[in-house]
C-alpha cells in the first residue's frame, strides 16, 4: 500500500482531488440557487471539465526520464491512472446531487467523464502533462459557443452537452476515452 501512497503523492492526487472536490461544491451551491435549470448540461460539464483538467496535473511525474527508465510496467498503471480518475470525478459530482434535483443523469456523467480524461490523456501523449489541460478546455470553449447541433459534425463538436442517448455525443466521447488513454498508456507524456 506504501507504493500507492508515493504514486499518488509524486502525481499532486492530494491537490488534484481538492480541486475537483471545491469545483463541485460550487456548482452544487450554483445549482440549489436556481442557476440554469435542471435540464441545462453546462454547470454539470464546466464541472466535469474542471475536474479532468485538475486531473491532468498528475498525468506526468516529477521526472519523466526516471519514468521511462524505471523496471515497473508502466502502460497498465497509465490507463488505470486516466480511468480511476475519470471514475473519482463522475462519482464526487454524483455524490454531490441534491435528491430531487439532480443536475445531470448518471449516463451523461459517465460519458462526459470518460470522454473528457481520454481527452486529457490524448493532450498529455501529445503535448506532456503540464498542457494536457489545453484540449479538454479548447473543446469546451467551442461547445459552449458553437451553433446549435443541427449536423452531425456540428454534434461532434458539441458531444459534451448533448442528451445522453445521443449516438454522436456517445461515440466522440467512446473514441476520445480509448484513442486518449491507449495513446497515454503506450506513449506516455510527452517531455
């Protein structure tokens, strides 16, 4: 267990964790104050964003050459890094939801979760763990500006606030999770 503990504190858990917990909190304050309404997905994604780009901060070590000379199998605990952390931020923001007024279903959650940390994953193979923030925030800014998705390319660019039985918004988000994570796991970050 001591080597989980050094794991997560060489990759800022402790912080990452914090940050996801208060970006939560304060959608939740938002959300029992009226905000949007409960069908509006954007507090639920601004969180979820949120959460996977305060994830990402752990995405690379404090020195990436002692990660890639090390004697440790590294692509498993890559992948199960980007996975257990997307579950962290679905599960405290469902943790969070007020009974009877819940800000987003469970399935949009998951989906968002999921495709937003294979989106970091994806920033951190191609431009290293300190700007593996960067995709999941220039995705986010052109959803939350982008046209209404009348066009499947358009719902593409805006997979992150469609209804969860969308078929675009499930399959960007299952593409991004696999293409992201398998390319963090095999590559690593990027020095």
């Amino acid at each position: 267990m001591r080597w989980l503990m050094l794991y997560a504190r060489s990759r800022q858990a402790p912080a990452s964790l914090a940050a996801v917990m208060i970006s939560t909190l304060a959608a939740w304050a938002l959300a029992r104050d009226g905000g949007e309404g409960p069908g509006d997905p954007r507090l639920p994604v601004l969180v979820l964003a949120a959460g996977a780009m305060a994830a990402s901060i752990g995405l690379s070590g404090q020195d990436l050459a002692l990660d890639r000379t090390a004697a440790i199998r590294w692509v498993t605990r890559r992948a199960a890094h980007v996975l257990l952390a997307g579950a962290v931020i679905a599960a405290v923001l469902l943790a969070a939801q007020t009974p009877g007024q819940d800000m987003a279903t469970t399935a949009f959650v998951v989906r968002d979760s999921a495709g937003l940390m294979g989106l970091v994953a994806l920033g951190a193979a191609l431009s290293g763990g300190q700007y593996a923030w960067t995709l999941p925030f220039s995705w986010l800014s052109l959803s939350f500006f982008a046209p209404p998705a009348t066009s499947t390319p358009m719902q593409v660019a805006t997979w992150m606030l469609l209804p969860p039985g969308t078929a675009a918004g499930t399959w960007t988000a299952l593409t991004l999770t696999v293409t992201g994570t398998a390319a963090y796991a095999v590559a690593g970050p990027r020095r």
